[in-house]
C-alpha cells in the first residue's frame, strides 16, 4: 500500500495542526487508513492524518455523528487558516463516527 507523505513542513507546524483538528467538535478523530493513507514524516516518527505539501495541507478526519461533511470541512479549514498561511487546506472525510459504543 502506497502512503501520501510529505517532509516540506518547514513552515507548518503538524503538530499544532493536529491539536486544532482534533479540538474541533466536528471532529471525532484524524483518519488514518484509506485509499491513500495520508501522513508527515516528522523525526522518529510518523504523523497519520495530516500531510503538508508546498502549497497545500490536507487532513484526514472521522467525522463527528450527525455532522454534514460540509460542516466538517468548514471547520477545519477556518481552524487551519492561521496555520497555514496561502497552502489550500484539503479535507477527506474518511468516516463519520456512530456515536455507539465500540464493540457492536
């Protein structure tokens, strides 16, 4: 399985995007499987969920229930704007959380 990564984070700090994706109430969890499975690679270790490209972020998310992916991708992206910077912020929604317990 091939995975979309990037190294020119530079002038991103992943892990700050990450808390603010993840604060978010539209927003149950990163994703972190997929077609293309997106992630950073950071020193000794590996960022699932976020890739920062030259001129792009993208985010990978689990929906929160009952959230319009719309929503969802609003949100991020207003999250992410002071972030980023001029990078276009792409979401995919991989999942829309259930809101039941695991293990059913």
């Amino acid at each position: 399985m091939s995975v979309a990564t990037s190294t020119s984070h530079t002038e991103v700090d992943v892990d700050a995007v990450v808390a603010v994706v993840t604060a978010l109430p539209e927003v149950a969890d990163l994703a972190s499987t997929g077609l293309v499975p997106v992630a950073t690679y950071l020193p000794g270790r590996r960022v699932l969920g976020v890739r920062v490209d030259e001129g792009s972020v993208t985010v990978a998310v689990v929906g929160a229930p009952r959230t319009p992916v719309a929503a969802i991708a609003a949100a991020i992206r207003r999250g992410l704007t002071p972030l980023v910077g001029a990078r276009r912020v792409d979401v995919h929604v991989e999942d829309v959380a259930t809101g039941e317990p695991s293990g059913r």
